[in-house]
C-alpha cells in the first residue's frame, strides 16, 4: 500500500492512504542506514507501507523526494539539516494590507527563500476589506510589483470571502507552504479553505500554535479539493534563509539575467563601481524598494544574521 505522510509526531506517523488514515512507525533500519539527516520520514513524503494486524501501519520504503525544505538543525553537528516537508509544489507568501501594515521588504526576504529552494511562489495580500483611499495606491503599486516579476499575486478576505475561491482553485492538488508574519491571516485564511481543519485563529496569535492543535509537530492540512497546506510551525512565522552573500542576487528575478554585465565579477551590487544593477535601479528597471531589500537581506547576511525573514 502506498500514501502520503501528513503528520509525524516522532515515532509515529500518519499515512493518507486511498483506503484512509494510517498510523505508522518506521522499520528501524531507516534510523541507521546514512542518512544525514536527523528525521528520515517527513510530512509530503511518499511512502511504502504493510499492515500489521492490529491496524498500524509500517513504512517499508521512501519514494525520491523531489524537493525538500529544510533548516539547519538546532545544536547538531555541522552539515545536519533537519528536514521539514518534502515534495512542495509551491510557496505563498501572506501580507496584510493593514494590522499589520503590508511589508515589501519582509516579502522580498520569503520570496528570496523560494527562491533558494526553487519552489514557485506567489503572494497573498489578506485583509482586503481593509482596503481604504489611503491604502489603495499602495497596494496597486505592490501588486503590480510583484506581478511585473512573474509572481501571481491574490487579494484576499476572510470577512468577506473575497478570494476565497480563487485561491482554493491556485491550492488544489498539489502540496503548498504558507509562510508569513504572525497576525496577516494564515490560520483563518486555513480556517476559511477547509473549516474542518479548525486551526485556532485569536487576536493573540501565540494560541495558534497552543490549544488543541499543538503545532509543535509539522503537518499536511488535507483541503479536500486534492491539495495539502503544510502548516510548519518552524517555516510559517520566520523565513530561515540559509544563503551566501554571492548566492543572494541570483535569487533576485530581475537581477539574475544581467549579473554578468558587473564590471566586477565578485560584484555585491552594492558600492563597486561598473555595476549593471546600481545601473538598472537608476533606469527604472528595477524597482528601488526591491534594490533596497537586496542591501537589507545582503547586511543582514553580513551580520551573521541568517534566520532573516524573522
Ligand atoms: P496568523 O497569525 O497569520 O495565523 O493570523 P490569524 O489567522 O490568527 O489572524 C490574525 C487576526 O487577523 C485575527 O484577529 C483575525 O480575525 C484577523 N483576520 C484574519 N483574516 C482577516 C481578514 O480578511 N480581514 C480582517 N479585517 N481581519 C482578518
Ligand atoms: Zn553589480
């Protein structure tokens, strides 16, 4: 039998498979055979399974993961990364217009993590019934923004439902990661797409992660049209960034195709002169508040700083 891993809580693993929900540990070889990794079966992993007879389930094989999201793990040894969910087919990045104020910069510093994983990301600006005279140019100019890039950008709410549709059809069949600042709306924009998967929603948005669904433990959220949202308490609230200085224009879009016009190779694009990008943000060709969060993410690197997105 064959299914997906929606939940691991250490030892034990839930398997969607076509007959149903399947708990299920792991055969202990896969503890032992090499893998650096400190957890061997993840959520969005495909697995093969064998009943026991009392209903459990055990995983015999790993399909190939054809992604991985993962972060450095906390106090391992150099070179271990922890895995967090495996085979994601696209990223979305929440902002609200207001409460909190839409942040270009703190969407820049996800997007650049999509980037870096090579996962298709798009944006989702929430609380759009919030949407007032003196808010209104600037969501223009963002959306705009980021649609000029090439990234799908939904305007949503989930007082009014506007959105609400479009955004189901955008999360259908396949595997999805919210990832965005606590208190833009990611729970209740959950809460909204599948009411069955009662995510706590609060003004303190810290009981998100307490309450009944103890999100300490990663999990795929099933939305009944087929597709899964990853709720990843590790991924949702900061976006870790684990990139170099010199990698970091590569994840810019608009900046990538013309790195090589530099007058230096080694170019950071930030004081050396000759360099094609300073060049392009002063023609207009790249928007200056996305130059600005290069510089941001590229200092924030320098400092050692490198869970950026928090
Ligand atoms: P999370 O921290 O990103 O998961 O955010 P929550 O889903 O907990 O929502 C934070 C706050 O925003 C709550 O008080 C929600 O009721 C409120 N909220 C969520 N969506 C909307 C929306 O579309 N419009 C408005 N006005 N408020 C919203
Ligand atoms: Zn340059």
């Amino acid at each position: 039998m064959e299914g997906v891993v929606i939940r691991s809580t250490g030892s034990w693993y839930q398997v969607r498979t076509a007959t149903g929900i399947v708990s299920c540990t792991i055969r202990g070889k896969f503890r032992l055979d090499g893998r650096v990794a400190t957890n061997p079966v993840v959520i969005g992993d495909h697995v093969t399974l064998s009943m026991n007879e009392d209903g459990t389930g055990l995983i015999t094989d790993i399909g190939e993961r054809h992604n991985k999201l993962t972060r450095r793990a906390a106090g391992r040894r150099v070179g271990r990364e922890h895995v967090i969910v495996a085979n994601v087919d696209a990223a979305w990045v929440v902002q609200s217009v207001q409460e909190p104020k839409f942040n270009g910069g703190l969407v820049d510093r996800f997007l650049v993590m999509a980037e870096a994983w090579e996962i298709p990301a798009g944006i989702i600006i929430n609380k759009a019934d919030l949407i007032d005279e003196r808010s209104e140019d600037a969501m223009d100019f963002w959306s705009e923004t980021y649609r000029d890039l090439g990234y799908p950008v939904l305007f949503t709410s989930t007082r009014t439902g506007v959105g609400i549709p479009e955004l189901r059809d955008q999360l259908a069949n396949h595997i999805h990661v919210i990832v965005g600042p606590s208190g833009v709306g990611k729970s209740s924009l959950i809460n909204a797409l599948e009411p069955l998967a009662d995510l706590r929603t609060g003004e303190v948005s810290e009981r998100t992660r307490k309450g009944k669904h103890t999100t300490t433990f990663a999990e795929l959220i099933p939305l009944g049209n087929g597709g899964y949202v990853a709720d990843t308490p590790g991924l949702r609230e900061y976006g870790l960034v684990d990139i170099g200085p010199a990698e970091l224009s590569h994840r810019f879009v608009e900046m990538r195709e013309n790195l090589h016009e530099c007058r230096y190779p080694d170019c950071t694009h930030d004081h050396e002169p000759g360099c094609r990008i300073k060049e392009m943000v002063e023609a207009g060709e790249i928007v200056e508040e996305r130059y600005e969060s290069y510089l941001n993410i590229l200092h924030s690197i320098h400092m050692g700083d490198k869970d950026v997105g928090r």
